[in-house]
C-alpha cells in the first residue's frame, strides 16, 4: 500500500486547495518555524480520525477550520483527504486506490467519506485495523512526543506492539463478540422464565377453553331459535303495512284532484294580478315623467337668469380693464426716463478706470524689479550660511571622533587591566579545581554502595506485592461470581415484575377492573385485589395452596354488594368478559366441624395455619380454607379422605387435590395459574438480592483492606524508587561534576593563551589612537579660519538686502491704493449696470400687461354676444315644454280607471280559491291517519330488526332473501319461546366463562412454539459466539508472540547499530496472561550503567525511540511513516547514524519527515517547501531531489 497524495482545503492555515503528491522512498518536508508544518501532520492525524482538539493543538474542534486573516475572509468548512494505492490489496476493500475524506462544517457537521461515499468513523478506523496506520499508532511521531513510547506505562506500551502483531482488529471483534455473548447469556435467562411463564398459564387455558366451547354451543342455538320467531313476527308486520300503504294511495288519489282545480283558479288569480301589476307599472312611469318634464321646466327658467347675470358682468369687467390700461402707459414712460440717465453716469465711471489701469501697471513694473534684486541677495547670503554651517558640521565631525577616540583608549586600556587581572584569577581557580576533583570521586563510591542496598530493599517489597495482588484477584473472582449470580437474579426479578406489572395469567375481565380501580377518577371503588394478592404462602405450601384455590385466585375480594355493581355495570359496558367477586360485608364464617387431630402422621397442618393474610383480610382466609388441611403425600390424603369428619379439602405439598364428594385432582401443576408461586418466587428474590449484595460489600471490605496493605507497599516501594532514582540522580551528578571539572582546566589553559594576545593587540591599537588624535586637531584649526572668512560677507549682503526691501515696500503701497480705488469705481459700475437691466426689465413687463389687457376687453364684448344669443333659444324651449305637460296628465287618468277593474275580478278570483283549499285539508287529514297506522308497523319493523342486530349482528331482510321463507306449518311456535327460556337458564347456570380463553389457548400454543423456537437459536448463538473467542484468543496469542519475539531481536540488533553497543531488550510482565501482559523496556548505552530510562539525556530517549520504532518497522513495516522533527534533539554524528538506518527502511516503506537538518534533507527524494509568504496563510512548494541537493549546499 502507497501513500499517494494529501489534499487539503480551509484546513488551518491551509486556506487555498494544496495537494502534497509522495513519492516511494523518503518525502521531506521543510520550512521556517511558524510556517505551518506541523499542519501538515494534524491533517494526517484528523482524517484517520483524532477527536481530542487539544490533541490537535486547538482548543475545540472548529480551530481546524481556516478562521480567516486581515486580507481573506473565514472559511464555512475544512476538508481534508488521504488517497492511498492499495496495490497489495492491504485495505480490505475491492478498490485499487482509495481515498479517505474529513469535512467539518463552521455550524458543527462532520462528514467522513470513502471514495466520495458517506461512511462512519467507525468505518474509517475498521479499515486500517491491523495496518500499523491509525490514531495512536506506531505510523505518527509528533513533534515533541518521540519518547512518549518510553513515558508510557507497561499497559499503555502495549497497544504498539498489539498494532505491529495484527491482532487490534482481533481484539476488537473479541470485544464486540463479548458484548453480543453477555446478551445472549441475558437473554437465554429472561425466554427461559418466560417459558415457563407461559407453559404454566397454557395448562390453565386448557379447562377454561372446553368451557368456552360449550358455551358457544348453547348461545349458536339460542340465537337460531330467536332469529326464527322473530322471522315470523317480521312477516306478520310487513303484511299489516303493506295494507295501510294501499289506502293512502287511495286517499293521496283523491286529495290530488282537488289540488287540481286549486291551481287552475290560481293560475287565472295570477293573470289578473299581471294586468294589475302592469297597470301598475304604467302608471308609476308615467307620474315620473311628469316629475322630471317639470324639472326640465323650472331648469329652463335658471338657466335664461344666469345669462342675463352673466351680461351684466362682463360690462362690470371691461371698465375695469380700461383704466388699468392708463396706469401701465404711465410706469412704461418713467422707466425709459430712468433707463436714460444712469447711463450718462456709466460713460464718465469707465473713463476713469481705464486711466487707473495704466498707472497700476506702471507700479507694478517696478515692484517687479525690486523683488529680483532682493531674491538675489538672499540666495547668495543663504549659500555662503550653508557653507559656514557645513564647516560647523564637519568641525563638530572632526572633534566628536577625536572624543571617541579618547574614550576608545579609555575602553580598552580598562579591557587590558581586565585581562591582566583575569590572568591572575585562572591560575587560583586551577589550583582550586584540582582539588575538588579528588573530592567527587570518593563521594561517587560511597554512592554507589547505598544504591546496592536500596534495590535489595526494593526486590523483597516487590515480592510482597505479588503475593497480596494474587490474593486480591482471588478476591475479585468471588466477587465476580456473586456479581453474575446477582444479575441473573435481577434479570429473574425483572421479568416476574413484567409478568406482575402486565398481569400475565389473569383473565381479562379481572385485569380491566383492577386497571379502572388504580385510576384516580376510575369508575369502580372498593376494590381490594385478587385472592392471590391478599394472602403470602412459604415456598413449601405453595403448590398445595394454588391447587386448592385453582381459578378461585383470580377473585376480586370487595367491600360491598355495591362495588360489584359497580363492577358488573364496568364490565358489560366494556365487554370485558366475566369476573366473580367476594364482598367481605357477606363473609360468615361458621365454626369448623373438623375433628382431626393434626399430630397424624403425614399431616402437616391445617391450610388456615399456613397462610399469611394482610390486616383486616383473615375473614375471608377462613372462609375458603377452613375445612382443608394440607397433608405430605397423596396416600396420606387417600387414606384420611375416608376417615375425617367435616374435612372437605385433602391436600398434598406437590399439589394432589381429593375433593368433597371423592373427585381427585392429580398431576404437578395441572391446576396451577401460578399467581401465588410467583409473588412467593419474587420475595424470595429479594431476600436472596439483598443477601448477595451484603456478602459482595463483605468481600469488597476484605479487598480494601488488602488493597491497603499493597498501596502501603507500593508507597515503600515508590519510595525506595525515588531513593534509587534520587541516588542515581546524585551518582550521574557527580560523575558529570567531574567532567565539567576537566573540561574546565582544559577552557582555562585556553582562556590564558587567549588573553595573552589580546593584550598585545590592545597596546598596538591605542598608539594607533594617539596618532589619529594629532592628525585631526590640525584639521579643525583650518576650518575656523575659513568659517570666519564667510560669516564676514554674509554680515555686507544682509544689510544690502535691507534698503532694497525699503524701496519695494513703498511701491507696494502705492499700489494697494491704486487698486482700492479702482474696486470701488468697479463697484459703483456694477450697481449701475444691475438698476439699468432692472428698469430694463419692468418696462418690458408693463408692455407685455398693456398687450393683454387689451386682448381681455375684446374676449369680453365676445362673450356678451353669445349669452344674448342663448336667452333666445331658451325661451324657444320653454314653449314645447308646456305643451308636452298638458298631453302626459291625460293619459295618468286612463290608467287609474283600468287599474280599478282589474281589482274587483281579482277579489272574486280569491274567493273561489278558498273553498277548494277547505276540501283539500278534509283529504289530508284522511291520509295522515293512515300514515300514522303504518309508521306505527314501520316502528315495530325497526325495532324487531334492531333487536335481532344488536344481540346478533344480524339483518331480518337480509336473512330472509338469503333463506327464504321455511315451512311454517313444520314449526311448533309455541314450544320455541319454551325452549329459549330453557337455554338462557343454562348459560346463567354456566356462571363465569372465559370467551378469550379458546382464543388465548391457541395464541400461548403458538408462542410457546416461537419461544421454543428462539430458545435453540439462542443456545446456538451462545455456542458459537464462544467459539469465535476461543479462535481469536488462539491466533492473537500466536500472533503477538511471533511479533514480540521478532522485535525483541531486531530491537537489540538496532539499539547496538545507533550507539556503537550497549544492550536493550524488552520484557514481558510476568505471572501474566501474555494476551494482557504490560510490556517494560530495559536499555543500557555503551560505557554507561545499567539505569532508568527516565535518566537518559533527550538524544538517548531519541534515539532509543527510534531503534524500538525501527524494530517494529522491521518485524510489521508500516506502509508509511510520518516523522515530525525527530532529529531535532541530535547531534551531528547521531543523525548520521539516523539516516543511515533511515535509509535501509526506505526500501521497503514510504517515509514523510518534517526536518530542519540539512543533512536529513539530504537523503529526501522529494523535497515540499511549505511558506507563508502571506500573513496567516501557508503555501506549498516542491523541489526534486537535484535541486534540493543544490539549496541545501
């Protein structure tokens, strides 16, 4: 299998796609610190499915997503994926190449896909069990964690070394297997009581169910017999109706007639009513004519008005207009006037200020010339300042580095007295060092023998550990054992509780009443329970008294006749069945008659003895049991049945019944319902559950008190530890105290020689210093001389410039006033202009008003002329009007006179009408007579048939098409209604039966037959389950001893190759099952003692690292591997070693290494660059293995 390609997308600084594309071989990776490459390994880590954020370096899961910089917004999603080429078909997939996706949405929605198909992660981490690929796995190394492995504890060590065998997909599916076996286990418990359960409840059914049948018998007949009678009472009322039918025909033929005749004469009363409402119409329209004819009238009149008022106004209107005219004519004359002066005053303004203008320009010509000459002088005075300052500058220049000189000398003459001083100190300080080496090594010795003593101590405490963890273990077996025994029993009690909770084995009528009873607003009261639930038997009675009662367990004990009224009201309501009852008001028990002396052997006692009732229930115990007394076997009961006086009742423990009357009931549990037994069985349970759970506490108690004594051990065991550690700790102390010692007489001797030659160096540098000194004073004395010569000539300049600004000040003065005085000229032409265009403008108004004013007169006599035109034509119209009034009035008068006969014949009409009406009504109340008399048959039709439906779900019609009519004469009618009372007083006689039994006996018979059925599937389960954990405890122990033995040698092989020699193995816990068993790691580099691998330096634990990762590599290679700066703790001549064996494993895995050596980038064949040429946002770049090798050179 081949690592293929990365893909990331939004993934933390991962904000643009980037693929990484790995090669076979070794795949480097490199970049500055901060770059985001370490990214790159908790995208390998996310995708095989990591959970922990922290793990991540993240503080909730969404840090993976890209959260955006100052220049790219946030992204909704990170996505990241893995495609592998699964060319050894390692993957137990069908695909040659396959690739694992990761997506986290910003709202909180994961995605995990293979091949782009939605999965789980579950799925994911199945895929890779085995593989050495996967979170936690030996595959990753991260930076920072490469001695983790040598950190962790035995157990913890052990999930490499179980990824390496292969068996952690073994261990899983053991686990699952474990799982499913445990509830199988629980199942089996809970089918096996139910079982019996039901077996018990089936052996009841049985009676219950003949009783049915013979009860369905009697009511089949009873039925046949009533559907009969009422047949013939049904044919009997259909005749009677069907004779009143005819005569309503006969009555409804009649009463039609009449009918007849009324709607004629109506109809002639309807025609007369239409000329009536005609006329009626006729005249309404014609009176509303009239209305508007002397509306137009009076219109007509205001309209001739209005136009002689209009005449009158626009005579008003012109006057008006002629004297408006007079006015404009004179404004038009003053604003010429006006328009012609000011412009004489405009002519005399412009002459002024064109003679302005040339003085001005004048003046300006010789404040020109001024300015020249000033700008002149100031350039040369800022030059020859720019020059003395430069001279300043470079004076200051010159004397400053003489002052640095000086205090240069100064520096390094008090450097020299420095290292005179140092050179004495040296020479003390080795003479010191000497002295003290002498010392560390006889506090070494002693330290080595108090080691000695102390691992004696800890050997012997270890010992007594053991003995007390395996008495502690014995201890957990107890209480395992009684933890299972616990369950089972709970499992027991779970289900008789069901049993309990659902009344299993009470018929439903009981089961509806005690529900209703438990209700808080339930119709039924009163009610106390079964039998079964008011008394208690001891386990060994229980037999005997459950045959005794038989059904009469399931009675409802009462208060009173009233709650079983109540009840019966209940139960018919609801058809639930039949119920029997026991009002405690109706209880008498009469003294018992029996005398038989209970010393008898074979008698165990009277049945009332045996029982246990609550408060206030004993009553009832007597009655039902006072004459039965319980015996040990069935002969005992044969032989005192023939010889007691007033015993009733015999009964044996395993539940033989001799009855009153010599019936003998026999056969265990033939009777039983199993009520009582089971309350019995479910105290029991939690006698024993509360005994187990106080022996669990006992040995719970007994393992503390262990537990104690080893946590007490392991204290003086952890502590003779710290003393050793501490110790070594001491011991490596002074053996590196005597190193540095050495190497410090080595750096002193160094040190003298040093100091020698830098004083030597200082006393040729500060006659240097004095020779510069010399050199730069005469430099300074020449640039004063020159300074002066210059600040001279600028003094000349400046007073030049003085009286030149004078003279340009008094021009610029003459000027400013010049230009005053034409602003104010400019200003005064300005005004006049704006009063010349303003009368300009009014003149052209006032024409323009005189233009149209004249043009309103003559719109004015205009419309005088046509309002004395329309007073014309009015008074025209007036005339036909009145003529058109007198015509409409005559024809209003012939229209009341027709109106008035239409009337009269309208009242005789009516009249006739009336008369027929009565004669109808006589008919009618004929017809309802004899529509009662046949509603009367209909009724007992009904009811007959509604009778019939409801007690049989019968329709009379229906029945009688179907099998027609029979032979009455065949029938004795008067025997039958003999027969029904006959069969009704059987069935009362019956009392309870249980309907639901027949159907309730079929149903348990096909349960008992599925529940057999899931009980072998159950047991074969179970069986095969156990093999399946039996195999995979088989391979994986050879699997992981095959490994470990392999790693244990290349181990050894590899750690002696990384340092030179020195010896490391690995061990096994002992007294351990090897599929449990921690694993230790024991190493000791070469020249060095045998000591705690928490001792080593950092390149040690590196190093030792890798040669136990290199093992596993070497005996299960990964396909691939991730190294995250694993270098990073090494040295020069340790990542030589590094690489060669790197090298060596590259040729049969793929590598992925993060590495900032350039010696490890050396040995890459591809080298990816990762950047962050933006803030916050990584890049990828890729260099073959050529061009690596040129950076890195």
């Amino acid at each position: 299998m081949l690592l293929k390609k990365l893909d990331l997308f939004g993934f933390k600084s991962f904000s643009d796609r980037t693929s990484f594309e790995f090669e076979r071989g070794i795949n480097g990776i490199v970049g500055p610190n901060g770059c985001g490459k370490s990214n790159v390994v908790d995208a390998f880590k996310w995708i095989l499915g990591e959970q922990s954020a922290k793990s991540l370096r993240g503080s909730e899961m969404l840090d993976v997503v890209f959260n955006g910089t100052n220049a790219r917004p946030a992204m909704g999603y990170a996505e990241a994926s893995l495609t592998f080429l699964n060319d050894r078909d390692l993957l137990p997939v069908e695909y040659d190449e396959v690739c694992i996706t990761r997506r986290l949405y910003t709202a909180g929605e994961s995605e995990y896909l293979i091949n782009k198909q939605p999965c789980r992660l579950k799925d994911i981490k199945e895929l890779f069990l085995g593989t050495g690929v996967g979170g936690g796995c030996y595959s990753l190394i991260e930076q920072g964690k490469v001695d983790t492995l040598l950190q962790a504890n035995a157990q913890e060590r052990r999930f490499v070394f179980e990824e390496a065998a292969g068996i952690s997909k073994y261990k899983t599916k053991k686990r699952e297997t474990m799982l499913k076996l445990e509830k199988v286990e629980q199942n089996l418990l809970r089918l096996n009581d139910i079982i019996e359960e039901v077996q018990k409840q089936l052996r009841s059914i049985k009676l219950q169910a003949a009783k049915a049948h013979k009860y369905k018998e009697r009511i089949t007949r009873l039925k046949e017999l009533r559907i009969k009678l009422s047949l013939k009472k049904y044919k009997m009322f259909k005749d009677e109706k069907a004779i009143a039918q005819e005569q309503i025909q006969q009555a409804e033929h009649r009463c039609q007639e009449t009918l007849s005749n009324i709607k004629n004469m109506e109809a002639e009363r309807d025609s007369v009513q239409i000329n009536i409402n005609e006329l009626a119409s006729s005249l309404e329209q014609s009176q509303i004519n009239m209305t508007n004819l002397n509306a137009k009238i009076a219109s007509t009149h205001d309209r001739i008005g209005f136009n002689h008022k209009t005449i009158e106004d626009l005579n008003i209107q012109s006057d008006k207009y002629e004297k408006y005219i007079n006015v404009l004519k004179n404004k038009i004359e003053e604003a010429e006037g006006g328009i012609c002066d000011l412009s004489q005053d405009l002519e005399k303004i412009q002459k002024d200020l064109s003679e302005g203008n040339s003085n001005l320009s004048i003046n300006e010509t010789e404040l020109k010339q001024y300015l020249y000459e000033c700008d002149a002088l100031q350039q040369q005075i800022e030059e020859n300042k720019k020059q003395v300052i430069d001279m300043l500058h470079k004076g200051s220049s010159l004397q400053n580095e003489i002052g640095s000189l000086s205090a240069e000398r100064d520096t390094i003459g008090n450097r020299r007295n420095k290292l005179l001083k140092r050179q004495e100190e040296i020479s003390s300080e080795l003479e010191r060092i000497e002295y003290e080496k002498q010392g560390l090594a006889e506090q070494r010795d002693k330290l080595l023998g108090k080691i000695e003593n102390l691992e004696a101590c800890l050997s012997g405490t270890n010992e007594k550990i053991k003995v007390l963890n395996a008495g502690i273990q014995s201890v957990d077996n107890d209480i395992n054992n009684q933890q299972q025994l616990k369950s089972r029993k709970e499992s027991r009690l779970e289900t008789l509780e069901d049993l309990e909770k659902r009344f299993e084995g009470v018929s439903s009528g009981v089961q509806a009443v005690l529900e209703e009873s438990k209700k808080d607003n339930g119709l039924i009261s009163g009610i106390h329970g079964m039998v079964a639930d008011l008394i208690k038997v001891d386990a060994a009675y229980v037999f005997a008294i459950e045959a005794v009662l038989g059904d009469r367990a399931q009675i409802i004990v009462v208060d009173s006749i009233k709650e079983i009224i109540r009840a019966f009201d209940f139960l018919k309501e609801h058809d639930k069945g039949y119920v029997r009852f026991l009002p405690l008001e109706d209880i008498r028990v009469e003294i018992s008659e029996t005398s038989i002396d209970l010393n008898i052997p074979g008698i165990v006692g009277r049945a009332v003895d045996l029982i246990k009732s609550k408060d206030g229930f004993s009553s009832f115990v007597e009655y039902i049991f006072k004459d039965t007394i319980v015996v040990e076997d069935f002969d005992t009961a044969l032989r005192l049945s023939g010889n007691s006086s007033g015993v009733k009742w015999f009964v044996t423990l395993n539940g033989e019944v001799v009855e009153p009357g010599g019936t003998i009931l026999v056969g265990k549990g033939n009777m039983q319902i199993g009520l009582i037994s089971r309350k019995t069985e479910l105290e029991n349970i939690k006698l024993e559950l509360t005994r187990i759970e106080e022996e669990i506490k006992a040995y719970a108690d007994r393992k503390r008190i262990k537990g104690n004594e080893v946590e007490d051990l392991v204290c003086k065991a952890d502590e003779f530890k710290r003393e050793i550690d501490a110790e070594n700790v001491v011991k490596v102390s002074k053996e590196n105290n005597l190193q540095k010692e050495e190497f410090k007489v080595v750096e002193l001797s160094d040190e003298i020689d040093v100091n020698e030659s830098e004083i030597n160096e200082i006393n040729e540098h500060i006659e240097n210093i004095n020779l510069r000194e010399r050199k730069l004073s005469n430099e300074i004395a020449i640039l004063n001389d020159q300074r002066k010569v210059l600040e001279y000539h600028v003094v000349v300049s400046d007073n030049e410039k003085i009286q030149k600004e004078a003279s340009r000040a008094n021009i610029q003065n003459e000027i400013t006033e010049l230009k005053v005085a034409m602003a104010q000229k400019e200003e005064r032409k300005d005004n006049i202009n704006t009063s010349i265009g303003k009368l300009k403008r009014e003149l052209q108004g006032n024409k323009e008003d005189l233009t149209s004013t004249y043009s309103e007169i003559k719109s004015c006599q205009e419309k005088t002329v046509e309002s004395e035109k329309g007073i014309t034509d009015l008074n025209k119209l007036l005339e036909e009007l009145q003529a058109e009034k007198i015509s409409l009035e005559k024809d209003i008068v012939s229209l009341k006179e027709k109106q008035s006969i239409c009337n009269v014949q309208l009242t005789e009409t009516s009249r006739q009408i009336d008369e027929y009406n009565g004669e109808y009504k006589t008919h009618e109340q004929v017809i309802n007579n004899l529509r009662l008399k046949e509603n009367e048959f209909k009724i007992k039709i009904a009811d007959l048939e509604e009778r019939i439906r409801d007690d049989y779900k019968v329709e009379l019609s229906e029945f009688t098409l179907e099998h027609g009519e029979e032979d009455n004469e065949l029938i004795d009618w008067e025997s039958v209604p003999l027969e029904i009372d006959e069969l009704k007083g059987k069935i009362d006689r019956m009392g309870n039966v249980n309907l639901e039994a027949i159907n309730e006996q079929t149903e348990l018979e096909a349960r008992e037959v599925h529940l057999m059925g899931q009980m072998e599937d159950l047991q074969k389960a179970e069986k095969a389950l156990k093999d399946i954990i039996n195999k995979i405890n088989i391979t994986s122990r050879e699997l992981f001893e095959k490994t470990f033995n392999e790693v244990r040698i290349h181990f050894h092989e590899l750690f002696r190759k990384l340092f030179g020699g020195g010896r490391a193995d690995i061990i096994l816990e002992e007294g351990v099952d090897i599929l449990d068993a921690g694993i230790d790691i024991v190493a000791q580099p070469p020249g060095k003692e045998l000591k705690s691998i928490m001792l080593f330096s950092g390149g040690e634990k590196v190093m030792t690292t890798i040669a136990l990762l290199f093992a596993i590599f070497q005996s299960k290679p990964s396909p691939f591997c991730i190294l995250d700066e694993v270098d990073a703790a090494l040295d020069e001549n340790n990542i030589n070693r590094f690489i060669q064996i790197l090298k060596e494993f590259a040729k049969y895995s793929q590598f992925v290494i993060i590495t900032h050596s350039k010696q490890t980038m050396s040995i890459a064949d591809v080298l990816y660059g990762v950047t962050m040429e933006e803030a916050g946002v990584s890049k990828k770049i890729s260099v073959k293995f050529e061009e690596a090798a040129r950076q890195v050179a």
